[in-house]
C-alpha cells in the first residue's frame, strides 16, 4: 500500500481494569514507563489517562498527570503526549422513580475544569470527546454538550493543543464538523474513532467504513476497536486509509487467554501494518502530517 501509518497507543484508561490484568498501569510512574514503551515499540503518540495510585481509580488529579508527563518529557524516548480530557463527564442518574438522585460515582464538571491540566502541561494533543451517550449498563451517560464541546474547542484554538475529535458515532462526527465550519478547529482536524464501546457504533466493517466516508475532506483520523476487536480494526483502518490505535485502555490481551502488555500491542500493530505495506511514522514525521504546533 506503500502509505505511512501512525501508531498511538492509549496505556491505561479509566476504565474497571485494574485487577483483571495483572499489570495495569496505575501509578505515574508505571503510567509514564508503559508510555516510553510503547515510544520504544513504535508508537508516535501516547494517549493518557491517570489513576488513584493508592486504588486505581480514575482520576482528574493535576499533579498525577505534571509527574506522567514530566517522565515522558525528561526521558530519552521521543513521543507525541496525547492527554484525555475525557474525565468529569461521568452522570449516574438515580433509580427510575427518582433519577435526579445522582449515583455517587457521577462525576460531572464543567468544560474547563475538565481541561484544567491541559491548560498546564500544555501536551501537543488533547482528547475532545464529542457527544453525550449511554455508557455501559445501567443509567449511566457520558455528558459532553454542544456548548461545553464549543467552549473546549476554542481553548485549545488558543493555547496551541490539537484537539484530538473523539467520535463514537455518526452524531458525534456531524457535531464535530459543525466545530470546524464554526472555525474553532485549526486545519487539519484530527479524528479518533473509537468502535466497540457499549452503546455507540459496533466494531465492525461496516460501522468503520460509514465513519470514515462521512469524515470531512482533507482531514487526519485514526480509528480502533476494543477488545478482541482490537488487530482486526487495525487491518481495517489500514484498508480505509487511516492510523492505528492500540493499548491496554482498549484491550487487555495479546491473544486469548495470554495478557498482553501495551509494548507488545505496539509491535504486533507495527507488524500487520508492515505486513500490509506500509510504513510507521516516527513522532518527527507524525507531528508534520498532524500540523502539531509543538507547546513544550
């Protein structure tokens, strides 16, 4: 296919992972190593979460993301950071004859407290998740308005940070490019589109190739599926002409049964894209493709 793919790898997450694999990332430290890793393995670009170091909980804690990503920064490894501002859009309304009792694990702030971090580490990426959904079971909704969408976007616009446009359906996508007639996303944009979360688009053929049709022109986008999901959408994503994601925050194993680690999903998602002929984009070549503006 002779075409040039850059590989991210997501090292944690937020998710419940912590004690079905034996080596989740939690603290900085492990957060910061499991990124030069991936740096090591091929990736490009991290992207980052943080977790309670004492319980490995997700968190929104600004020294916990200044030690990560001081790590990174001070380490012989070149990697594009890629930091979530995805954390503080958790809504657990209450049971159904009183669902404005909120669950006591709602954690729902505003646009700018949820990017408080990113104002202060200033990485070269951020994510934007762009819609509201249901999330897992229960009565569980990520939230993420128009206006909160709007006003993050054009704080990144002026601080530097490309946002990273998280696309988890059709909905999402047509919001974005809505941001970007807007002129508060800087050319090109950058999209993510994330498969195989419940309940927003399948990983499949078919949901892929609908996104990728209806991105906009002239854009970047990377895609990914979660779970077992994980390799096959990344020889997908090659086919449609995109990047790859891989990591732990998306799938815990190497193959059935054996653990992997975000290395080792690094290397086999390096392989299959070499395998179908392409090439893997270094940092220095990824931040030219991506139009980074480089803020550290």
């Amino acid at each position: 296919m002779n075409r040039n793919v850059i590989v991210t790898c997501a090292v944690t997450g937020s998710g419940d992972s912590v004690g079905k694999h034996p080596a989740i990332p939690v603290t900085p430290k492990e957060i910061a190593n499991a990124a030069i890793e991936a740096g090591r393995a091929g990736a490009s670009i991290a992207h980052i979460h943080v977790r309670e170091p004492e319980t490995g909980k997700p968190s929104r804690r600004i020294d916990l993301y200044s030690e990560v990503v001081e790590r990174i920064r001070e380490s012989d490894v070149d990697i594009i950071i890629n930091l979530t501002t995805g954390m503080g859009g958790d809504l657990f309304l209450g049971p159904d004859e009183n669902p404005m009792s909120l669950g006591d694990n709602t954690d729902c702030v505003g646009m700018m407290e949820r990017m408080i971090h990113v104002e202060e580490l200033l990485p070269e990426i951020c994510s934007l998740d762009c819609g509201s959904f249901n999330y897992a079971e229960g009565n569980y909704v990520y939230i993420s308005t128009p206006n909160m969408l709007e006003q993050g976007a054009k704080r990144l616009q002026e601080i530097g940070v490309k946002p990273e446009l998280e696309v988890f359906d059709l909905g999402h996508l047509s919001f974005a490019k809505h941001l970007i007639d807007k002129g508060v996303l800087d050319d090109p944009p950058l999209f993510q589109i994330c498969l195989g979360i419940r309940w927003a688009s399948e990983a499949n053929t078919a949901s892929f190739k609908a996104m990728v049709e209806a991105l906009p022109d002239d854009c970047n986008w990377a895609g990914f599926g979660t779970g077992a999901t994980e390799m096959p959408m990344v020889a997908q994503a090659v086919l449609l002409g995109g990047n790859v994601r891989v990591g732990l925050e998306d799938n815990l194993y190497l193959e059935k049964g054996v653990f992997a680690s975000n290395a080792q999903l690094v290397e086999k998602a390096c392989d299959i894209v070499q395998l179908m002929g392409c090439s893997i984009q270094t940092p220095s070549e990824a931040r030219k493709t991506l139009g980074l503006k480089k803020t550290s």
